[in-house]
C-alpha cells in the first residue's frame, strides 16, 4: 500500500497524486491513496493519474484520491485525467473536493479513449468545467468530432457498471451555449456511443445538475435510463448531435451511497460499507 499526503502543482500540463503521464508497457496502479490538491495550468489532472497516454495499458485498481482537481484546461478526472491507453479504473473513489476544468471534467475518469472497464467506483466529487461532465465518466466515444464522422453505432468494447455519483454538476458557461456547441453531460456518463456496455449504476437523488445555463432549463434535469449494451444498445435523447447523456438511476430517497453499494454488491473484502460513504479498507 502507499500513501501519498502532499498537493501537486504543473506550470504546464500533467498534475497528478501518482503518475503523470504513462508511455509504455503495460502499467498497473493498485492500493495507492492520495490526498491533496492537484493542480494543471494547462490540461491533464488526476487524482491518481494524469493521462495514459502511449501505455499499452493502464489498469487502476483499489485506489483512492480526497481533494481538488483543478485543471486549467481539458481532461480533469477525480481518477484519472484521459484514458488514452486500453485498461481499467475498478474498485476506486474520489472523495472531498471539486473537479474543475475545460472540456471533459469528471468524478472518476474524464475522457475514455481507447477499450476501457470503469467498475464499482465511487464519486462525491463536484464537477465545475465547460461540457462533458460526468459524476463518474466525462466521455467514452473514442471519437473527435461526432458530428463528421458518422460512427455513432459503432460497437466498442467499453463497460460502465456498478457506480455511484454522489456529487453536484455545474457548467462554467454563460447563456448560449447549447448542445450543437459541446458534448453533452450527465449524472454518470456526459457522452456516450449506442453500443457501450452500461448497467447498474446510481446517483444521489438529491443531485444538483446544470449542465447547461440556465436559458436552457430543460437540458438541466437528470432522467432514469435503462441500462445498455450491444444487443440492446442505448437510446438517444433529442436530435441534437453531441447530445449523448446516461444519467443511470437515482438512488431512492434516504439511500446513502454505502447501502447503494451494498445492494450493487461490492466487494466487502475491498470496500468498508459501515458508514454513511463506501471507503476502501
């Protein structure tokens, strides 16, 4: 196990409590604890893991970071900033502080790039950035700009299960911004394709969300979805091109995220689920 107390800061890009940027091989990040703030001037900040990068993948197991994210660009995840490489985050929590940041701000991973499994993770993280914010993931499409490239149906062997969002969501734009103009965001996944694997994940039902300003009041209430996957693939909301959120399900009222975790079925082995929040043993 390694405990890591100390904040971070980048003049430039690349903050992050462990690693700040993984180039090769296959990399693996299990029992590690953070605490702190992290701080990027510019893009990727992590809690454990700033961007994946050139890995051949990148696996994050049992961690856990408490504190802000504060990047000043793109790419600000709780976890992990960009999920460039194939890999996992599993069994992880980012606990007591914001996430804030440009385009793909999120509670656990900001932007999903390559074939990625997010699994029984844990967010009370705030999120504060542009557009594709998400309470667990920001953006899984693997894809630049949906509007040009015409692969929404694609299949991509990515999987989002057993999660919980347990903190608020607040864009930083002013009036105008509509979908056209950003991808979209959500309670657990802001932008998705038809043909990821989506199941069994929860938000707080008390959730402020406002993914949108507010001249734009519909866009900024969460709604039960069903779960999804490539036999039976997720069903856009709306017309609008980059409009692509998975809010999963609110949790019932008087739920706390630890008996919402016991009731997914985390490994209690792992996980410590006596209190009011789940925290890794």
């Amino acid at each position: 196990d390694f405990f890591f107390k100390v904040d971070v800061k980048s003049n430039d890009t690349l903050a992050a409590g462990i690693i700040g940027q993984s180039q090769a091989g296959n990399v693996t990040i299990s029992d590690c604890k953070h605490v702190g703030t992290i701080t990027s001037a510019k893009q990727y900040a992590g809690g454990i893991v700033a961007n994946s990068n050139t890995a051949a993948t990148c696996d994050i197991l049992r961690c856990s970071h408490e504190g802000d994210v504060l990047g000043g660009g793109d790419y600000a995840g709780g976890i992990i900033g960009l999920a460039k490489a194939p890999g996992s985050v599993i069994n992880c929590c980012a606990t007591g502080g914001i996430v804030k940041g440009g385009m793909c701000g999120a509670g656990i991973a900001a932007d999903c790039i390559g074939t990625m499994r997010v699994e029984n993770c844990y967010s009370s993280m705030n999120i504060n950035a542009k557009y594709g914010m998400g309470g667990i993931v920001g953006r899984m499409v693997n894809l630049v700009n949906p509007n040009t490239t015409g692969t929404w149906d694609a299949e991509q062997a990515t999987f989002l299960i057993g999660c919980n969002a347990w903190g608020d969501i607040e864009t930083v734009n002013e009036n105008g911004q509509s979908p056209a103009s950003g991808y979209s965001s959500a309670a657990i996944l802001g932008c998705t394709l038809f043909k990821h694997t989506l199941s069994n994940c929860w938000r707080n039902p008390d959730m402020k969300f406002r993914a949108y300003p507010s001249d734009m009041a519909t866009y900024n209430v969460p709604v039960d979805q069903p779960d999804s996957n490539p036999s039976s693939p997720y069903v856009k909301i709306g017309e609008e091109t980059y409009y692509m959120p998975w809010h999963g399900k609110a949790a019932a009222a008087g739920k706390t995220p630890a008996s919402v975790a016991k009731t997914i079925g985390w490994d209690e082995t792992i996980w410590d689920l006596s209190g009011t929040e789940p925290k890794l043993k």
